[in-house]
C-alpha cells in the first residue's frame, strides 16, 4: 500500500486516505487480513495530525472496509464488500478508459475531461437518487 | 474528564484605548494541535502573552490546564507545564549548543535526556558550534529542542517554520506530530498557514481582536467551496437561500459563489445551470472569511 497526501488540494486529508486505501484494496495491493500501520505510525510517517488518521479508520470501519480488533491493531476486513468492489472496479475500468482514450482522441485537456466527468456526478446526483 | 489544554473565557483586552482582544471565546482539548491564525495586528501575540502571563486581560479569563494563567497564585504552575518558542529565537551569544542546553536543563525538574540525544541526532545539530552563529533554520530546531525536552504538557510556538528549508521544516512538523502521540497539547500561531495545514486539527481565526472562526480543519475543508455559475445573460443581482457564511464575486456572464462552513444547495436555485464546484485550501478559506466579514461590515474592502 502506497499513500500520499496532498495537503494543498484542498480535499480533506481523510478522504484522500479512505480512497488511497480502498484503492489499495481494490487493486489487491492490500488483501482481507492484511494488517494496517497504527495510528501513531501513520500520523508519523505522513506527518499529519493523528486524529485525521484515527478518522479515517474509524470511518473505513463504519464502511465495513477495515476491522478494528482490539489490542491486536487495524485490518482489512475479510468480507465479500471488499471483493465486490474490486470486481466493481474491474467491470467499470474499461468504459472509463474508454471514455479518457476517446476524449483525448478528440483533442480534449485533462482540465475539460475532468470538469465534464464531475459535471456528470453532479447530474446524476440531481436526477437520480438523492445525493448525500 | 479532562480539563482543556487551554481556554480563552471571554477575554477583552485594550492598551490605553486601543481594543486588542474582543470577547475572545475559545478551546484546545489536551492532546489536540490547534492553529492560531490572523493577520498581523489581530491580537495573536497578545493572546500568546495572556497565556504566559506576560499580558494580563482587561475582562474575561485565560485558562490552561484549568489553572487561571494570570492569577499569581497559579501563574508560576501554569509556566512550569507550558513550554513556549518565540519568534525570536535568540541565544547567549557567548554558549556554544552545549552550553545552552546544560544552562537550560538546570531549571526543569522533567529534563528529558533519552528525547534529548534523539532530537539532536535527527537535527544535526552540533553540539560544538556557537549558538549565535547557527543558521536560522538550526536555531529554531534548537529552540525546539530546548522547549521539547522541558517535558511540558502545553507547547505554544510562534511562527514556528520560519525560515525552515521544506526538509527541515517536515522534520520538525514530524516532530511537533510525535509530541501530539506523546499527549502535548500544542497551539501553533501562524500566518504560513499551507505549511502547518496537514498537521493542525482546528483553528481559530483572529482578526481585530475577534474570533471570526473556530472550526475542525477536515469538517471545514469539506463544507468549504467554490461554486462557479455561467448564465447565458446577465446574472442575477441577487440569489436568495445562500448559506450565512458566503459571499458574490462576477465577472460578465459568470458568478462566483464562495461558501465557508456549509455546502450551499444550489440545485434549488440553478438546477439547469451547469455548475461547476472547486474545494477552497486552507489558505483560500481563510482569504475568503476575511473578506465575507469585511463585506458583512459594509466595507469595500476597506482596512481601516
């Protein structure tokens, strides 16, 4: 599992780690049963507050991505949500791909791809289901 | 239950007629790192100064570790657990690096030998060279040091990562981060606000002696943004519903909308206008609250 912050983005650090982390899972990089560093030693190594750590732990756990056993430490969570979602991601990769390949084919920045894929979300939010 | 690290209880402060500090209202929870930040002139040293007693307040009370830290019965209590680095990290010209940490260690009864050794191997610092003559940047971790191995309970720095190079600078951040596992509770004042963002938990906006905001940096990131508008005429000379804390910037057919603190629904409004959002830094949250008050005062603007 590689993870790096962008504190300057102005994306709340915990959401970028619980998406580096389950993108870890996703990938494979990190497995059910796999042991996460502790608290302290995340805070340490990526130097940032040790409460955006125990946050993003608290809230994989919630999410059923991670375990938390006590006195033993943090772990991905052997469950058939972290299978799915990387089959999820199998099966949606390619359209992405696709969608990036064809948009650069025809000449478009990434800058304007990306603007057009979060004006996408933000459709499907206001037209579909409720958005959280 | 644990008492709070520090606690600002309605503290007002003027010199002479000028008001420094208005009705300041705020908390550190033991163990938390929280970010004092203002521009200069808004009552930042002086809130530093209550705190070890070297200004007392007009009204209201400072409390650390729910001692008064200006009431002289306390105040000598509260100056042995808080430990502080002063934008002015001067030495005596005459000690080597040595001598200034065998002078200091006399006066604590908690002198840490074992973080001592650790934190000049991670400095570099050499224990030889005069004081005076280490570079800027050494003398800050010196001084770190100095306050660090004091084992305090509270540590309040000023401008701490300045003049720092980025290496030093995430060496004493990791630092500060390893002190906070440790249990210190830690105010850091600043204006550099991009480099100590990832490490501080809250902060607390000062701005003409007011507290303008006093929010968790996470939740404030994630409820902070910028909303850009594209109308296909003129925009709207006014938008009804926007959240309290937001303000309109234009130009031409387009329209910014700044919110801090709270996403603002504009699908109510705008729901056929495409609408792109941006997350705000740290930095733009606080440009953008500055200016939402100043707005809110009815000036243009206008610093005075």
């Amino acid at each position: 599992m590689w993870l790096k912050i962008n504190p300057g983005s102005g994306v709340p650090i915990y959401i970028q780690l619980m998406e580096q982390i389950k993108h870890s899972i996703a990938i494979g990089s990190i497995r059910p049963g796999d042991q996460l560093p502790t608290i302290r030693n995340l805070a340490h190594e990526l130097v940032i507050n040790p409460n955006t750590v125990a946050r993003v732990y608290r809230e994989l756990e919630f999410e059923k991505v991670l375990e938390l056993r006590h006195g033993a430490g943090v772990f991905v969570a052997d469950r058939p949500a972290n299978k799915d979602r990387s089959d999820m991601i199998q099966a949606v990769q390619p359209h992405f791909r696709k969608a990036v390949e064809q948009g650069t084919a025809a000449g478009m920045s990434e800058e304007q791809m990306r603007a057009l894929f979060e004006s996408e979300i933000d459709r499907s939010k206001s037209t579909g289901r409720k958005g959280k | 239950m644990n008492v709070p690290a520090i606690e600002f209880l309605n503290v007002s402060k003027s010199f002479r007629q000028k008001q420094v500090l208005d009705s300041v209202r705020f908390t550190v929870p033991q163990g938390a790192i929280c970010g004092l930040l203002g521009s200069n002139g808004s009552g930042k040293s002086t809130s530093m100064k209550i705190l070890l007693d070297l200004v007392r307040p007009s009204e209201g009370r400072a409390l650390v570790l729910g001692m008064d830290a200006n009431n002289p019965a306390e105040s000598l209590a509260v100056r042995r657990r808080v430990a502080c680095v002063t934008e002015d990290k001067s030495f005596y010209p005459y000690m080597t690096v040595q001598q200034v940490l065998d002078y200091a260690r006399k006066f604590f009864n908690g002198w840490n030998t074992e973080r001592l050794s650790v934190l000049l191997k991670r400095f570099e610092l050499d224990r030889s060279c005069l004081a005076k003559n280490l570079s800027k940047g050494n003398r800050a971790k010196l001084a770190l040091t100095l306050a660090l191995c004091r084992s305090p309970e509270v540590l309040i720095l000023d401008e701490p990562t300045e003049g720092l190079d980025p290496l030093a600078r995430e060496d004493f951040l990791q630092e500060l981060v390893q002190a906070s596992l440790d249990g210190v509770s830690i105010l850091i004042c600043t204006h550099q606000l991009a480099e100590v963002e990832k490490i501080i938990g809250s902060i607390v906006l000062l701005e003409k002696g007011k507290v303008l905001l006093h929010a968790e940096v996470e939740t404030l990131k994630e409820k902070s943004r910028f909303y850009h508008l594209t109308f296909r005429d003129q925009p709207p000379a006014q938008i009804a519903g926007l959240p309290a804390n937001a303000r309109i910037s234009r130009a031409g057919r387009s329209m910014v909308v700044s919110s801090v603190g709270e996403r603002w629904d504009w699908r109510k409004s705008f729901a056929d206008l495409g609408v792109e959002e941006k997350p705000m830094t740290l930095q733009e949250i606080y440009g953008e609250v500055l200016k939402i008050n100043r707005e809110k005062r009815g000036g243009d603007g206008n610093l005075e």
